[in-house]
C-alpha cells in the first residue's frame, strides 16, 4: 500500500535534492514525489503580482509502498537527507488526517495552494473563498498589507510553521475592543 512520508533536506535545496533524488533512486520506487508550493501576492514595481514560494521550505513529500528500500537508497543522495518519523527500526507514514488536509489544501496536480480570500469581523477571520475555507482555526496571524495568513499545522506530533497567500477584502471594526 502506498503511503505518504516528509524527507527533510537543507532549507533552499529543495528543487536541487528533488532532482537528485529522481535520478538516483529506482523509478518504480517512488509513486510520487513533490515540493507542496503556495500562491501569494507580491507587491514590486507598484503593482501586485502573483508569485509561488515553497509551502514548507526545508520538506519533500514522497509517495512509496517500499520505505525500507526508499530509506536505503536515500542514503545514495549526497545532499542532507531524513525521512521524518522514524522510531527506532519503525518508519511512520504521515497519518490519514495529515494527507487529508494536504490533499485538501493542495487540491490540485501541481500540488499549490491558491490564494484565498476573506473578511474580518470583529475578532474573528471569516474565508468565503479558497483553500483556507474551513481551516479558519490554523490561523495564527494575518499580515495584511503583505496579504499573508500564518499557520500552525501538525506533523508528526509537532507543530510546523507556515504562510499562505489570504486577501482581505473587507474590515468591519464594529465588535472590536
């Protein structure tokens, strides 16, 4: 059975060790392996433009039903290398809940986060549109001039730290203290 798991690299590597990894280990090894990416704005030149960046920088995802055989050949790859997870001779899968929420926040082959878009009332962030709609809770901040929204997400029992592209469209300051 096909399972998801996190390889960790050096943080600005990632395209590079992907590369490699693709080259080097056995093609019917891995079912898929991808970068998750998200969309944001970006202001230069006087205008917004759309830009990707990395969703987890420092993080590879890979799809395989052979992590034994993965965990060897891993160790081929001359770049920093370590599949997250392990417990001794146990190498764990990302949970259903996790490929879940990946899946539905990255909804599509290219595995990007779009932008989402919402309003603040009160206290209270309210999404109308987008991946974030319903993952309102994962919210830590929002930086609204630079149209981001930060989240804590859960990874194998720790809390992982990122940004997705979020347009505020509206501020209602009524019920705010």
């Amino acid at each position: 059975m096909k399972e998801y798991y996190v390889i960790q690299v050096t943080s600005g590597g990632e395209y590079r060790t992907l590369k490699i990894i693709k080259e080097i280990i056995n093609n019917g090894l891995i079912a898929s392996a991808y970068i998750p990416k998200m969309k944001k704005y970006k202001k230069y030149r006087g205008d917004w433009h759309t830009v990707e960046e990395i969703l987890f920088p420092g993080y590879i995802f890979i799809e395989t039903d052979n992590i034994r055989e993965l965990y060897y050949d891993l160790q081929k790859v001359p770049k920093l290398t370590k599949i997250l997870g392990i417990d001794g001779d146990v190498i764990y899968p990302l949970s259903d809940s996790e490929v879940y929420f990946i899946k539905s926040f990255c909804d599509n082959d290219e595995h990007t986060v779009d932008i989402s878009t919402g309003f603040i009332e009160g206290d209270r962030v309210i999404i109308t549109d987008g991946p974030l709609l319903g993952k309102e809770a994962h919210i830590r901040k929002i930086d609204r001039h630079k149209r981001i929204a930060y989240l804590d997400i859960d990874f194998f029992n720790q809390t992982i730290s990122t940004k997705v592209g979020l347009e505020i469209i509206k501020k209602d300051k009524k019920n705010e203290l």
